[in-house]
C-alpha cells in the first residue's frame, strides 16, 4: 500500500520515528531562525540578499534553491507549518496523513534527506521515500534540467502537475495518498 512503512521490528521502528522527529525539529528550526531574521527587519547585505542567508542557515538545503528569491515570509511560515504537520503525523503511527500537496512532499523531502545526513542509513531512506510517497515528481524540483517539465509534452503525457510554485499548497490528487508509520 502505498504511504504505509511497516518496519519488521519495533525497535527499528522506533529508532527510524526518532530519526525523522529530530530531523524535523532540525528542519523547523532552520526555517524558523530565517523568519526570526525577516521579521526582526534584517536586510542582507550584497546583490544575492536573501539566498545568501538562506544558504549560511542550512534553508537551501530544504527547499528547491531555483526558487530561493521567492521565499518570503508568508511562505516560510507556511512551510514551517508545513514541516510541523508532518512531523505530527510522523509521531503518530495510529494516524493516516495525507501527502497531498508538493509542500507536503517537499518537507517530508527535507525530512529524510536531514535523517539520512544525520546518520539514517540510506536503505532506510530509499524504503521510506518508496512508501511515502505516490511518486517522485517533487524531486524534480530540485534539478534545473527539469525546470518547466509540467508544459512539455513529456510532462502532460507523464501527468506532471502542481510544479509552479504557485501551486505548491494545491491538493495534487482527488484520491490522497496516506503516509502512516505502523508498528
């Protein structure tokens, strides 16, 4: 079924819950010290203004850097709600959450690629992502090669969609996809 990892044993199980829980608080917390710096007023200095800050706290990291000019406040507070909805339903192996919006997938993105960095193994990773997600589209987002697939001919006959940063908190499927953690 796809959105569910059932880890054969409990201790693994708990073990992967803790990964993703420390690296979604390590996620929120990057996000938060960037809004922490809009909303104090700071100005970064140079030509590259914003990317440059984002890139000293780890936000890059995160998110797909082709949009850095575009994260402003609104969408950092809308991310790191984001991030904290996953990490809830990441806590809570009895709940079905749904990874229906490319927001949703792009912080659960950042989730696992903090977990793996901070020592998830990568086998881990490569089962978590098959289970979690419906496909892999988001990923695109982070390599320019595929910069305006979703009005391409490739990309209509592949059914890529909500890829416009714009339409990333859109609802990608009538029928949503689940991601729970079950013991």
């Amino acid at each position: 079924m796809i959105g569910t990892f059932h880890p054969t044993r409990p201790t693994r199980h708990r073990a992967i819950t803790a990964a993703l829980q420390k690296a979604a608080d390590e996620t929120a917390e990057r996000i938060d010290t960037a809004l922490e710096c809009i909303r104090q007023g700071f100005t970064p200095p140079g030509p590259r203004g914003w990317a440059h800050v984002y890139e000293d706290l780890g936000v890059d990291e995160l998110v797909p850097r082709r949009y850095l000019d575009r994260y402003d406040e609104q969408f950092l507070a809308k991310f790191l709600t984001t991030v904290r909805k996953v990490k809830t339903a990441l806590a809570d192996p009895r709940r079905v959450f749904i990874l229906n919006t490319r927001l949703e997938e792009i912080a659960m993105h950042a989730i696992l690629a903090l977990a793996e960095e901070n020592g998830l193994e990568s086998q881990t990773i490569a089962e978590l992502k098959e289970d979690m997600f419906e496909d892999l589209d988001h990923e695109w987002l982070y390599d320019d090669r595929f910069d305006g697939i979703e009005d391409s001919e490739a990309g209509r006959y592949l059914g890529v969609h909500h890829m416009r940063f714009a339409e990333w908190d859109e609802p990608l499927l009538e029928l949503p996809v689940t991601l729970t953690l079950a013991r």
